[in-house]
C-alpha cells in the first residue's frame, strides 16, 4: 500500500499559471493581473496537481493578497489557513507592513489572521489603482487589512 505525501506550498512559476488560472475560473475569482505577480504567488500542490493558490502583489510597503482559494474537493482541511500564513510570511519577507485584500464571500474568514475591515478610502493608492481594485472587483467586495506586527 503506497500513501501520498501531503500537500505542500512552493512559490510558483510561469509553467503554473494555466493551472492556477483553471483553479480560480472554478472558483469565480478574477484572473486579470495575476501573470504580472507570479513571482509572489504561491500555489499548493499534491504528488500530481495543483489544489490552492494565493498571490501577492507588492506596492512599496504594502501588498495585496489576491487569488486565495483551494479546490473544493480540498477545503475543511486547514489547507487554506496554511497557504494565507505562507503569504503573510512572504509579505513580511518583503517588508510589506500592510496587506490589503478584497473579498465578496469570505469577509468571516479573514479575521482570524488578523485582517480587519476598512473603508477603500483606507488603502493606498497604488494598491488602489492595481487590477483588483480598478476593475476585477466589484465595488461590493469587502477590504480589508492585515498591519505587521
């Protein structure tokens, strides 16, 4: 009896994004913008595909998480606590003090990382004018923010 290894977290490259770009498309989140910050995304993966992602985008001394999710079949598991704690080590890597985010179906999901709600007005305005903000989402989508401690 052969038993898998559990699914593990590497920083993606350019051969993943068909992958990546098939796992948002099934779970309705936005693909525009995303190539240009492949170099900060991260992508979860079993022995033989791809299951989760989370990306950021890095403005000065700030970053916004984009392109969370794991794959269904996946989810219940932890494994999307995992990839948001990889990404906000990444952004403090990085010296990012402030992660933003949108969200329009996990605003309850967020806080337990320490992301609190703010009014756009809040975010800077280089996050402000990334794809995220300018046009994948809509203005109904949550914001949010994570500070460095």
């Amino acid at each position: 009896m052969t038993t898998s290894s559990p699914p593990r977290i590497r920083e993606a490259v350019h051969s993943d994004l068909d992958h990546i770009y098939a796992l948002l498309t099934a779970n309705h989140l936005p693909l525009d913008g995303l190539a240009e910050h492949i170099n900060t995304t991260l992508v979860l993966e079993t022995e033989d595909q791809i299951i989760g992602s989370a990306a950021l985008e890095l403005y000065a001394d700030s970053a916004l998480l984009r392109s969370v999710c794991v794959a269904p079949e996946y989810q219940g598991q932890g494994l999307g606590h995992q990839l948001i704690a990889a990404s906000l080590q990444c952004a403090e890597h990085y010296d990012a003090s402030t992660v933003y985010l949108l969200t329009e179906t996990a605003a309850e999901f967020f806080p337990r990382f320490g992301f609190q709600v703010i009014a756009r007005t809040e975010v800077p305005d280089a996050v402000r004018g990334s794809v995220e903000f300018v046009s994948a989402c809509p203005d109904s989508a949550v914001a949010m923010a994570w500070k460095q401690h």
